[in-house]
C-alpha cells in the first residue's frame, strides 16, 4: 500500500511539473513582472559594457529570463571591431562545445523511444567498438566523460578522403570508427577527462541508429518541434544562406593581444557535422532549448523529452568516479550533457566564448554569449550571481 501511495505521489509531482511547464513559453517582460529588481539586473549589465569598454571582451549577448519571462536581452560591443560595425541581438554564434547538450538531448530522445538504453554498449550500434579494447564502453560512459578515452585531437588528421573504399569520406562516422580502434585509456568507468572524441562518437551512434545525419536529426527531433529557427551546424553560406551575415569575427586572445581567429566567410575547420561541437545558433534559440529543460522536457505544449530523461541529464554522474574526500573538494560534476553544480545549477559552456546557465530553484536562465573568449566564463558567473541577487524574496 505504501508502495502505491508513493508512486502516486510521485506522479503527481511529475504532473504538477508538466502541466506547469506546457505553460511556460518564453515571452518579454519586465524586471517587475517576474519578481526581480531592475537596478540590480542593470548593475549585472554595467558590468559587462565596462568589460567592453575596458577591451577585456569584444562582444557579448545578455539574455536572462526567469519564470519564461525575459527580463534582459541586449546586445554589447563589436560584431567586428575593426570595422566598428556594433553586434545585434540576433547574431549567430559558433557555440562550440554548448553543442554537447543538444546531442544529450538527441541520445535521450532515443532513449525515450526504446531505440537504445544509456547502458547499451557502444559496440552494439558501432562496430569499431567491438574489439578487446573499446568492448566495454557503455553510453553512460560517453554520456558522462568516463569512458577512460584519451584521444587529444577532435579528429584524427589527415581526415579519410573519398575513394572507390570511401566515396563518402570525409564523414562522421568513418572518423569514429577510428576512436574505436585506439579505445580507451585508462579503465573504463574509473576515471573523469573530458572528451570530444567521446561525443563525436554519440554523433555517430545517433546518425546510425536514426539513419539520418546530426544535423538533419537535431532539427526535425528538437529544432523544429521548438521553433528554433536561427540553430544551424557549419558556419557555410550553403548551411546558413544570408543568415551568415549575422556572424561575428572570432577573437582569441594571444600574449595579452587580441587577434581574429576566424570571420565569416572562411571555412569551417571540419567539413561535416560533428558532435563535440559546430552548432549556429543565438542566444533566443538557446533559451528556448533551456527553458524545454527547465520545463522538463515541454515547450510551447510539445513533449520534446521525458521528464525522468532531463533529471538524467541533470545529474552528476561523474561524482561516481571520486572518492568523498575528492568529491569535497570539487565545486562542479558533469551530467550527460551538463555541467552540474553543487547547488543544483547546470549549464555548458563553448570555448569560442558561449555559456548558459540554468537555475531550476529559481527557474532562472542567464545567458552570455560572446565570441572573444577570455574571462568572460566568470563573468558569466558573476551575472548568474547579480541575476539571483535580483530575485525578490
């Protein structure tokens, strides 16, 4: 009896959660209106335009919102400084590694129609892996960084070029089945060590499995059904048309000088979709993909992910690999696809200077995009800390 009371419990509390989230879409607002404190946020904002001001960032999109009410969204500095053109709200940005919960989700999503189990070994869909080396790596371990992979280059160079063996090549999936003839490491499950090769290869269990390529299955499972229309991969006139335009210059700071590490119009350094990074994408489309997981998986009365497949993602999975003591002394975990912190914050962020973050206690999302990477990673901590401090308890 106990039993049924706890599991009716436990599905009204998942119900409650679903039917508040097909309620929350994301829409403007003010400060007021979702119980926060105006000179607080623009205390957080003033930060951000003297980091401009002062050269420590070129660039940078705000975007908070709290309850699905957007509270701020501005846009600060230089699409390209050289040429004083300022950046726009709607600029796309190369996301980087903020792709690895986009794929997460399209794992989950596979998960949640019985196509494959978080458990499933990766040689059960990949052939490569199914060797006394790569044999026990399961999806968890991908998922999670723990998969004892130690590949430093995101591909292996050269890339394999098209032949009468190949005519497809360069591709995905030939570059995968690379990582499953080096295998791991170290112990399989034992160890942390973040991996693009490990999420390379998800990119490559979901193309098989789905029988379509990334980017085509990320936007009809999860781009499309949430209206994000601005969330692209490859930074080509032929993937993003005019919509190229509204890419920035890239800036990597080199011995105290920033020099431009990409511009629109040169070509991606991969020519085809990859995994541990390569998204388009701006900061609205971005929130919306937060605020479907702060729902739990809903937007706009769309069911994108179960509930149980978010809290999956939102879970510190790689505090499994430390003992108490070490566990201590670390501020941060990674979930499948997330960061996750010891406060219950989680998010990800890109190394060409993208970050989100997303607070489920206050239902808060603060994002900070930009494309001159730097410290802009703690100022985004800084501005998830202004974004709680406004909350009006």
């Amino acid at each position: 009896m106990k039993t049924l009371k706890f599991r009716l419990l436990i599905i009204c509390l998942f119900s409650s959660v679903l039917i508040y989230a097909q309620e929350v879409s994301l829409k403007y607002g003010t400060a007021k209106e979702a119980g926060m404190d105006e000179h607080v946020l623009e205390a957080g904002v003033d930060m951000l335009k003297k980091a401009v001001v002062k050269d420590e960032v070129r660039s940078a999109v705000i975007l908070i919102a709290k309850d699905g009410i957007i509270v701020k969204h501005e846009a600060l500095g230089w699409k390209d400084k050289e040429a004083k053109i300022p950046l726009k709200k709607d600029a796309m940005f190369r996301m980087a590694s903020n792709t690895k919960p986009l794929v997460s989700a399209a794992i989950s999503i596979l998960q949640d129609e019985g196509k494959l189990n978080y458990d499933d070994y990766v040689k059960d869909h990949l052939k490569s892996f199914d060797n006394s080396k790569s044999g026990s790596i399961k999806i968890h371990h991908l998922l999670s960084h723990t998969s004892g992979l130690r590949i430093r280059p995101i591909f292996y160079q050269p890339l394999i070029q098209k032949s009468v063996e190949h005519p497809d090549a360069p591709n995905l999936r030939l570059e995968v089945d690379r990582f499953g003839e080096t295998g791991p490491a170290v112990e399989v499950g034992t160890s942390y060590k973040y991996s693009n090769a490990g999420y390379n290869t998800l990119g490559a269990i979901i193309e098989t499995i789905s029988g379509l390529t990334l980017d085509e299955y990320l936007k009809q499972k999860i781009y499309i059904p949430l209206g994000m229309k601005d969330s692209y991969h490859l930074e080509t006139a032929e993937a993003l048309g005019d919509k190229l335009n509204r890419m920035s210059k890239v800036y990597y700071k080199r011995n105290g000088q920033w020099i431009v590490g990409w511009k629109p119009g040169q070509e991606p350094k991969y020519p085809f979709v990859r995994a541990s990074g390569g998204m388009i994408s701006t900061a609205y489309d971005y929130a919306i993909f937060c605020q479907m997981l702060l729902n739990g998986g809903i937007y706009n009365g769309k069911q994108i992910l179960k509930q149980e497949s978010i809290q999956k993602m939102a879970y510190p999975h790689s505090k499994s690999v430390y003992t108490t003591e070490e566990a201590e002394e670390l501020s941060m975990f990674y979930g499948y696809g997330l960061n996750v912190r010891k406060d219950g914050v989680f998010g990800h962020t890109g190394s060409d200077g993208t970050a989100a973050m997303i607070d489920p206690k206050n239902k808060l999302i603060v994002i900070l995009f930009t494309q001159s990477p730097g410290n802009q990673r703690a100022m985004n901590y800084r501005l998830l800390d202004f974004a709680r401090e406004s909350i009006n308890n």
